[in-house]
C-alpha cells in the first residue's frame, strides 16, 4: 500500500470522532472490502494458471 494512502487512513482513524466514524461499522465494512478482494484476487490467480 502507498505510504500515503497508510497515513491519510491512520489520520482518518485516529481522528475518527472528528469525522463521526462507527470504529465497529467501519472494521464491518474493511473486512467487507477484503473479502472482495481476496476473491478477486483468487480469480485472477485462476486466470494466470489457465494462461501458463
């Protein structure tokens, strides 16, 4: 991960009640996007093995 997008997240959840953040809706929804990922992920994997 670019280590500015790390710092502008570390800054959004430190400062998480200035921007009225549910930390537990919030961790919901990043495991969320990460089993998206983790499945795209798998299928481009599945992708690769049918090209080589």
């Amino acid at each position: 991960m670019e280590a500015a997008h790390v710092e502008g997240l570390a800054y959004f959840l430190r400062k998480s009640e200035l921007f009225h953040l549910d930390m537990a809706q919030a961790l919901i929804g990043f495991l969320e996007i990460l089993k998206g990922m983790a499945q795209w992920w798998d299928q481009l994997a599945d992708r690769a093995k049918d090209i080589t």
